[in-house]
C-alpha cells in the first residue's frame, strides 16, 4: 500500500519520525497501528457499555455528578 502526502506533511513527519528516532515509514506504521488498536477497544468497550445499559445496569445522572464531585474535591 502507498500512501501520499503533500510536501507539508511530509516535512512535518519527517520532522517527527527523527525526533523518536525512526525513519517516517516506520512511524506511519506505528501510528496507524497504535490508532487500530485502540479503535478496536474504543468499539468493544462502547459495546460492553450498551450491552449493561441493554440489561439495565447503569449510573444515574444524581451518582455520576456525586462522584464527579468527589473525584475533583480529591
């Protein structure tokens, strides 16, 4: 698979990929990687959370803004 980019982004990645040591492909692929997999846990745990709101399981508006309270008094 090839991919282009305008000079622009070219030179910004090349930029990048140096500053972590890697040569621009080799971060592409990293960063393309990094971004599915967490894509595939965003989808799945969006999927475990309609899945609890599907069996009733979920936190009322009142509890989360208590908590949120609590958390930001911490």
């Amino acid at each position: 698979m090839e991919i282009s980019f305008g000079s622009e982004v070219e030179a910004k990645l090349g930029q990048i990929a140096s500053q972590n040591g890697k040569k621009p492909d080799e971060f592409v692929r990293d960063m393309v990687t990094t971004y599915l997999d967490h894509d595939e846990w965003f989808r799945r745990e969006v999927g475990k959370g309609l899945a609890s709101l599907d069996q009733g399981k979920f936190v009322s508006e009142e509890e989360v803004r208590r908590q949120m309270q609590q958390i930001l008094r911490s």
